[in-house]
C-alpha cells in the first residue's frame, strides 16, 4: 500500500532540514491530548534515531497522567513550570516542528516563541485551515490524528526499518486515543495498515490501551457515575445530549486533568443519540467554559462548534469555548440544539 503523502522534492526538502539542523524544538499545543504528545514524542523519538542530539519537545500547560506513561514523556518541557529553560532551548532553534495544531495561537503563551523565532519551520497537522508561515506544510484534515500523518512520514523518509518502540508506542496511543479506541474517524484501510506495521516493532496495543483507559482514580469513577446521573440532559427528538461541569463539581470530586477525557462519548452509547456536548467550567479563570462535542455519522459537530462555540474540529469531535455563566452556555446549547441546520 501507497502511504506516502510528501512529494518527492518535499521529501529532499524535509531530509535537508532535518540533516542540517543542530537543535530541533518539537511544539504541540494548549492542553496536549494523545494525539499531540504521542506525535511529538515519537517523532523527537525518530530525529534521536537519526543522529539529532539536541531534540526537545516543549508544551504550553500539563498533560494528562494517563499520557506520562510514555517513553520520552520525562523530558518534556512545560512552559508553564520551566519557563526559563523553554526559552533558552527555542533561542537556541534552527529547526521547529508544529505539531496537531492549525495555529500558533492554540500554543497559548509560547505563541511568541513560534511566530518571532527565525528557525525553520515544518507543520504537520490534521485541522481544517493551517495559518502558520512554515518552509513545509503537511496538512491533512482526513487523516485520523497527526501521530498518523507522523508515521507516514517517517515511512517515506525510510525510517520504518529502524524503528523502536519508543517510536511506535507513542504513534499508535495517539492514533487510538484521537480516534476514540478506533471507533470514529478510522475507516480508511491506510490505518489498519500502519497499526499492523506497527505490531511488528513489538507493541503491545493491549497494554497501551490499558495504560490510557484503565488508569483512572476512584474519583474520576464517581464523577462519571454523577454526571450521567445527575447532570445529563437528554433531547430525544433532536437526537442530541448535553451535561455540565461545575467548578464546585470538579472541587468536590477532586478533579485533575484528564479526569473529563470520554465523558462527552458517554451519551452517545444511548439509542439513536447522533450528538453528545459537555460543558466544563474553568477552574481558575471566571466566566470560561470550555465545550466538547461529540457526534456520530454525518452529524457536523465541527460545524456547530463554529458557529455556536468559537471553535471547530472535525465532523465527529470539535471543541470550542464560551466567555459566560454556566447558565449562559446552557441557554446557547438549548439554542443550538434546537436550531442548528445539520441536514
């Protein structure tokens, strides 16, 4: 099967940039998901392989401790703990890669460091609309999640052969944790055959899967068990769902980051559920909430996150957020619930 997505000159180009750079900083957005520590570790992984000495990923904020699990994940700068050290690594750049994101600002304060920096820049993302001033952009809203368009990469490049698991492992638990385990936005062969050439390197898929989902505490147990209910919303003849998250909720059920993660996929397990919304207050900053969408089938969330939401994403998982009261942004989803034109 044909997985190169890099025309031949975009390869050459690539290869050069890699093979003449000393420091290489790997950026990944706000809040980093699977999908975005997964593909900056593994392809800081790749560059290693490669001869690359000073190779550095650098995060805005904390990820979440189902993600630290992961080989490499020790080393990774947060700016919002390190801020001296962050600066010193990206003055030092000649080479950057952006990775899962469409735009400097989801990067949140390390946003300068990107747009003012001098260093090459190579993009490699699967949002709609990239808007970053980079040498190479590989952007491809179809593909599953960016660790995908990453492996496919390191394949063109001729990388697969000497591949390790401190590659392969954090590819695929970004492949499976942006698709919801392989159950939306993973129809296309090309990804059951990069995971069955990831098996080769010896993964245990199993175990990934074990380490992400079934790595929870008691508390993100009895939250799941309030918010379905006590907190669930459910509007039968539009199909659609939505629950809210309080910051008094989240204090009383201890709540860290990534607690929230699958929530919002809960509802959708309901028959003939297409639409699943949670809402989340932020615990520190007032009249913030942050909105996750989920849907199934032909069903736009990405187009009602824009439009209600001031986000987007993808047809079947987008976010967005809300400057109001909680009792604001419930007002806005009735109303998108009911109004929105989705057929």
């Amino acid at each position: 099967m044909n997985i190169n997505l890099l025309t031949e000159l975009e390869a050459q180009s690539l290869n050069a940039l890699i093979d003449n750079a000393e420091n290489i900083v790997i950026f990944s957005h706000r809040s980093p998901d699977g999908d975005a520590i997964g593909s900056s570790l593994g392809m800081a992984a790749y560059l290693k392989q490669r001869g690359k000495k000073n190779v550095a990923v650098v995060v805005p904020d904390m990820f979440p401790n189902f993600l630290q699990w992961m080989p490499g994940a020790d080393f990774i700068l947060r700016y919002d703990k390190k801020k001296e050290e962050v600066e010193k690594t990206v003055s030092k750049a000649d080479l950057m890669f952006c990775l899962d994101f469409n735009d400097a600002s989801r990067t949140a304060e390390i946003e300068p460091f990107i747009t003012e920096s001098k260093a090459k820049k190579v993009l490699i993302d699967h949002h709609l609309d990239p808007n970053i001033d980079v040498e190479i952009k590989v952007s491809h809203p179809e593909a599953c999640s960016t660790c995908e368009l990453v492996f496919r990469i390191i394949w063109q490049l001729g990388g697969f052969d000497s591949m390790d698991k401190d590659v392969a492992v954090p590819i695929y638990c970004g492949m499976m944790t942006d698709t919801g385990g392989f159950t939306y936005n993973s129809n296309r062969p090309e990804i059951f055959f990069i995971i069955s050439q990831l098996l080769t390197k010896g993964i245990n898929k199993d175990k990934i899967y074990r380490n992400v989902f079934n790595n929870y505490s008691v508390w993100r147990l009895r939250l799941m068990g309030f918010v379905m209910y006590t907190k669930l919303n459910v509007f039968n003849e539009y199909h659609s769902s939505y629950f809210t998250l309080t910051r008094q909720d989240l204090k009383h059920f201890h709540f860290i980051k990534g607690d929230a993660e699958g929530l919002v996929n809960m509802p959708l397990q309901i028959k003939g559920m297409k639409l699943s919304i949670s809402l989340r207050e932020d615990t520190e900053k007032p009249n913030t909430i942050w909105v996750s969408l989920r849907s199934v089938d032909d069903f736009p969330c990405n187009k009602m996150a824009e439009q209600y939401f001031n986000g987007g994403g993808h047809l079947n998982a987008a976010g967005g957020h809300l400057y109001c009261s909680m009792d604001e942004a419930e007002m806005i989803v009735n109303k998108a619930i009911k109004e929105f034109k989705w057929q």
